[in-house]
C-alpha cells in the first residue's frame, strides 16, 4: 500500500502563518479530501507536498521515506490556476506534459486520443487551446494530469467551470483512479461532491487543522442527536425547549441540536403541536457541507446571519 504522510508542516510569508503545524496522511486506493475555505491553507499544503514550496518545518513522506529524484514523475498535479500553453495545440499540450514526466509521444499520444474521445474533445485535437472554452480547457488540463499514469494525483478545484454533465465525468474518472489504487487528494469546495466520492477528510481554517476522519466517521460524530429540518411556519419557540442546544440556519434548512436521541420524537411533537408544516425531518444525518459551514463560520459571521433573520422576522411581523 502506498501511502503520502505530511507531517508537522509549517509555512510562513511574511507575518502570516498560512500554514500551522498540519498533519495527515493519503493512502493508495482512496479518495482523501483537503478542504477549507479560501486562504485557509489548502494550496499552499498542496504547493509544499508538489515541492513548489519549500516548507519553514516539517517533513513529507512518500512510500515510507523521503522524496526521491525521480518524485515528480510519480505525480499528476492540477492546479487550481490554469497552467496551459495558451496557443499550442491540445495535442501538443499533452504531449509536451506527457514528455517532461518522462513518457514519450508515441507512447503518450494513443492514450491522449483515448481520453480526448471520452471527453468529447476529439475534434478539438489540432485546436489551439485558447480557442476552447474554460470547461474544455479544463478537461484537456485534467487529461494532462493523469496522462502519464501516476501513482499520486492531486487535484486543485477540478471542477471549477465545469457543467453537471462533465462534474459526473470528472467524478467518475476519479473514482476509477481510486480503483486503480492511486493515491488521490482532492481540494474543493463542492462538499456534496466530497461527501459521494471522499473517503477521508481532513478540513484547515486559518492555517490550522481542525479535522482530520474518515468521512463516515465525521457524519456520525456531528450528526448524533441533530435533526436537520425544513419547514414552514414560526420556529422561534425553539429557543425555549430545554432540550434543544442549538439551533444553526443554513438557507432553507436548520439543523437543531438535542439534547439526547429520545428527544427528538419530543421535537418531532412539539413541531406539529405548533402548527408548522413540515417539509422536511431527517434525523442524526447532518451534510459535510452543514459541518464544513458549522466549524468555519467566525462570530462577525454568525451575528451577521442572526442580525439578517431578526431583520427578516421584524419585518415579516409588520
């Protein structure tokens, strides 16, 4: 098994930490997920792992030791920024990117044609890659990544400026990428695409890491005694019942915290005793991207969205 450990890294610019003594692992045959939101530290992790960056402390380790020389041939890496020579052709770009890992054109070219059929870009082989459109150019920079057959990919935001169609497409790759038993990192901030094909995470804010579980095992530790609820009606005795913890909105659906799992039936009651008209109930289920919200929001943040909904409320009461 193969197996990427980060371990203790640490990255000044300036006065800035943007990277604070992070730790985790990736290990072949799995999807692991790096998240956070913007600036909070996941580039420049990826940056330092690619050694694009050199870290201030700590170490990475690959297959049990240092990084060898012959290191980055072993990585497929797609950065969030495009990387692409805007006026080459999109054949020539996988070729060029194919040949400084060390994999020559004729070897590299009938698996190009491969993928450039399946993502629908065969009659766009001779085109210059500035004549593509952002998702198309996006592709030809995934094809790019995993053309010379790597044992580790890192993928920065793949899907951005794609369309549902060619997210699946993307999807599915990675999947068989992981089935391949490669060493995937994935960095987005889509947590419903996380939640279907990750199975670790590990979320940075601020530079620092505040989780790091399998997927399975963060749903259920954040999810025990919650009810994520949508609904119609006035839900401000919620703040009243003893039994109710917290109460967090996000967009249409609240999650409420209880207190033990024998008061969510009291809940589920008490709703109805008040007339609201319930969409939606689901309990001790919570979605990555509720906890991902919980965990990140900053205070101002939160004050914010209570002074929005006691502003909507007032105004709903006039």
């Amino acid at each position: 098994m193969r197996k990427l450990e980060v371990k203790n890294l640490k990255k000044m610019f300036g006065e800035t930490k943007a990277v604070d003594d992070i730790s985790f692992s990736a290990q072949s045959g799995k999807v692991f997920a790096l998240v956070g939101r913007n600036g909070a530290g996941k580039t420049t992790t990826i940056r330092m792992i690619t050694d694009i960056y050199v870290p201030d402390s700590g170490e990475i380790l690959f297959d049990g030791g240092k990084r060898g020389d012959d290191f980055h041939k072993r990585v497929g890496y797609l950065p969030e920024e495009r990387g692409l020579y805007k006026f080459m052709s999109v054949m020539d770009n996988l070729l060029f990117l194919a040949e400084i890992k060390g994999i020559n054109p004729a070897t590299s070219r009938p698996k190009a044609l491969q993928y450039l059929k399946r993502f629908d870009l065969t009659d766009k082989v001779d085109f210059p890659l500035d004549a593509l459109s952002k998702g198309n150019q996006q592709k030809v920079q995934f094809i790019g990544t995993i053309l010379h057959d790597p044992d580790l990919v890192i993928l920065d935001e793949p899907f951005s400026g794609l369309d549902p169609v060619n997210t699946n497409l993307f999807k599915d790759v990675i999947l068989e990428l992981r089935q391949a038993n490669k060493i995937v990192i994935l960095s987005t901030h889509q947590m419903d695409i996380a939640e279907k094909i990750c199975d670790q995470m590990a979320l940075v804010n601020r530079g620092k890491l505040i989780l790091n579980s399998t997927v399975s095992e963060i749903k259920q530790r954040y999810s025990a005694s919650m009810v994520t609820l949508r609904a119609e009606g006035d839900l401000a005795f919620l703040d009243s019942l003893d039994y109710v913890t917290a109460v967090e909105h996000f967009g249409v659906n609240k999650t409420i915290q209880v207190k033990h799992d024998t008061d969510i039936q009291r809940l589920l009651q008490e709703l109805l005793r008040h007339n609201i008209i319930i969409k939606q109930f689901v309990a001790n289920e919570m979605s990555l991207h509720d906890i991902f919200v919980s965990l990140t929001r900053t205070k101002e943040e939160m004050a914010l969205d209570a002074e929005a909904r006691l502003k909507v409320a007032t105004e709903d009461a006039a």
